[in-house]
C-alpha cells in the first residue's frame, strides 16, 4: 500500500523497535506539541487565549520548565495567571454555603472551578486530538496493508495502556475473524515481550554479583529505561 500523509507516523514508529510503537507515536506528537507551544506561536492571539485558559499539567509544565526558551515561558504564564485570577474573582464572587447546606458541587462553585482548571492542559488536548487517530491507523493499516501487518507482527510489543487500547479499538475496526486474530497475535507480542525484558531484567542483577561481574552485559545495559516504557509507558526518548 502506498504510503499516505496520515500512514508515515505510524510507519516511522514501527519502523524504530522501540518497546512500544505507540509510546513512540504519542511522543513526537508531545515534543511537536512543546516546540509549538514554544515557538514563535506563543505570540499568536488565538493560541495564547487558548492556553491562557486551559494552562498545563504537572507533567507539561515540568517539560515546559526544561526547555531554553525562558522569555516565551514567562510570558505565556504571565497571561496565564492574569486569566485564571479574572475567573478566580468571577467565582469567588459567588460565595459559598455553609458547610451544612452543602448539597451540590455548585453551592461551592470557585472550589469546583479550581479543581476543574487544575485538571485541564493545552498540550493533553492537543495530542488527544491526534493520538486517536493514530490508533485508527494502526488498525486500518492491520487489515489493509500485509507489508505493515509483517511489520506489526515483529514488533517488540506494546505497553500495558496501549496494548489495552489497540485491543478494546479493534472491537470497533474489525469484522469477527480479524478480531480473534488480531487479538491473538497482539495478546502474545505482549506477553512474550514482558517475559523478554524480564529476562533482561533479571540478568541486569546477576551482573551486580560480583561472581558474573565479567560476564557480558548481552541485551540487559538499559533494561530498566525499557522496562518502564512497557510498565508505565514513559519514554524519555526515541528507542532505538
């Protein structure tokens, strides 16, 4: 199948190895949605309204927080807090009931504000846009495309979150038999890569006895960094 716009991403993380080709995906989707963020962007009115409202997570603001562009940072969390203090005062305008007369989230309603705007982020909201539809792709590349279903046959496996979600999303993509063979195969690239970087893991601490000490390291170096992309779908970078 020939590749198309929306295929390439999909392709280039299977293409990398890594412990999980989604992880990969939602990763570029996250540096691509930072270096956005704090580009040239960050000067543009309708971006800056947006994150002026929505703000950031812990995770996103500590990403935030580490890269260079110190002025644009300052700036966006400048307009930021001038936003949240002007709907801060909005709601605490409102008042509150005594706690006896509590019945309803909106007889407190600059609490319920405060920990609804706690839980929103420009950045989530911008990758969950696209993640989807990468996860559809994945799919429709499975049963369309027998080069890329070789492809997802090799692969090291998938994290335990998105190994959930390619399962529960292709309920909805694919027809009864497609089903129970995707399930199959997916269900054991999963479990027979856990047990491969168990392995790893576990020949990781026989090098800390000394007795093996001048054993070779085989595939177990960065078996840790590995391990928690498949446990926790965290990855610092792109696995080779």
């Amino acid at each position: 199948m020939a590749e198309k716009i929306y295929t390439i991403p999909v392709n280039d993380a299977f293409d990398k190895h890594s412990e999980c080709p989604l992880c990969t995906m939602y990763k570029k989707l996250e540096d691509d949605a930072l270096n956005f963020c704090m580009g040239p962007s960050y000067m543009e009115e309708d971006i800056r309204t947006e994150t002026n409202d929505r703000g950031f997570c812990k995770s996103h603001m500590q990403m935030l927080l580490s890269m260079e562009n110190k002025l644009g940072l300052a700036l966006i969390l400048k307009t930021h807090l001038d936003e949240q203090k002007k709907q801060a005062l909005q709601e605490v305008k409102k008042g509150i009931k005594p706690k006896s007369l509590l019945k309803k989230a909106e007889d407190a309603p600059a609490g319920t504000w405060a920990l609804k705007k706690n839980k929103e982020c420009y950045l989530c909201d911008k990758i969950n846009v696209m993640f989807p539809r990468y996860v559809d792709t994945v799919l429709h590349l499975y049963k369309k495309d027998p080069e890329f279903r070789k492809k997802f046959g090799s692969c090291k496996g998938f994290c335990q979150e998105h190994y959930g979600m390619l399962v529960l999303k292709a309920q909805e993509k694919l027809n009864k038999d497609e089903l129970q063979a995707f399930f199959d195969l997916t269900s054991k690239l999963y479990t027979d890569n856990l047990q491969r970087l168990s392995d790893d893991l576990e020949w990781f601490s026989v090098k800390f006895d000394y007795r093996f000490k001048d054993e070779p390291w085989k595939n177990s170096k960065d078996a840790i960094e590995r391990a928690v992309v498949k446990t926790s779908g965290i990855i610092a970078s792109e696995q080779d």
